[in-house]
C-alpha cells in the first residue's frame, strides 16, 4: 500500500472529480458529479488554486486544495487550506498525513508565512490529526460569515 502525492492539473480531472463531489456529500451537499467536475475544472484551467492528487497503489483516494491570498498583517503570502478529503476506504493509509505534508512544503516553497484552515467543531478527528502535525488552533478571533 503506497501512497504518492502529485499535484493536479487539467489532466488529473476525471480522477479528482468524483472525490471532489464525495467531499461536498460529506459536507451535506446533493451529489452532483457535473458540478464537481465543473467547478474544479475551472479552479485548475484558471491556476485559482493548488490541488494536490493522493494516490494509493495508483488509484485515486484524496486532495486538498490551496487557495492563495495575502496577510496585511503578516504582510505575507498564505494559502488557505479550504478542501482536504481522503475517502472513507483509504482513511488511515497515511494519506491525509501526506497531503497536509504536501501542502506544508508547497506553502513553504512558496514564501508563504503560514497555511490556515477552518474546520467543523464536530469534527474531531481531523483536528486531533491537525494538532498531530504542528497546527496550532486560535482562539485569538471569530470569523463570521455574510451570505450573498
């Protein structure tokens, strides 16, 4: 059992597609394999974002994706960890493991200052595995949201 991490492009779309729309049924969403396959297309043809492809034995199991923006702050570069799913049959592998190591590096190639990620408070697992790996949660803020 051998896990790679590549980055994706336009020609990894049909393998990443269907776990794009298994991650947003994991969040509550309708499946809609189109819309996946729509969305994510745009985001890799555009260069919007930075999608890393985990593979077990050759076959497709996860990603996370990258969003880049900017800290005034910090006045740095930092990436947005928005999507992160393994599915359910390769949870454990050490793929998860892998791609926030991926995604850790790339940050760091970069010159960004720091990754940044929001998370479910149910989602216990995923945090524990976070703080496993040297994130830190804040406490120091409240995000709050405006739907439009």
């Amino acid at each position: 059992m051998t896990i790679t991490i590549r980055r994706a492009g336009v020609e990894t779309l049909d393998a990443l597609a269907p776990l794009f729309d298994a991650y947003r049924v994991f969040y509550e969403q309708e499946s809609d394999l189109p819309r996946a396959r729509a969305f994510m297309g745009e985001r890799l043809a555009a260069g919007d974002s930075v999608v890393f492809l985990a593979e077990k034995d050759g076959a497709p199991v996860g990603f996370t994706q990258l969003y880049p923006t900017f800290s005034s702050v910090s006045t740095g570069r930092i990436f947005v960890l928005n999507d992160l799913y393994v599915g359910a049959g390769a949870r454990r592998s050490g793929a998860g493991r892998a791609l926030l190591e991926a995604a850790a590096d790339f940050g760091r190639s970069q010159g960004a200052v720091r990754l940044t990620l929001t998370t479910g408070r149910n989602n216990t697992v995923a945090q524990a595995a976070y703080e496993h790996l040297g994130w830190r949660r804040s406490d120091a803020f409240h995000t709050y949201n405006l739907a439009l």
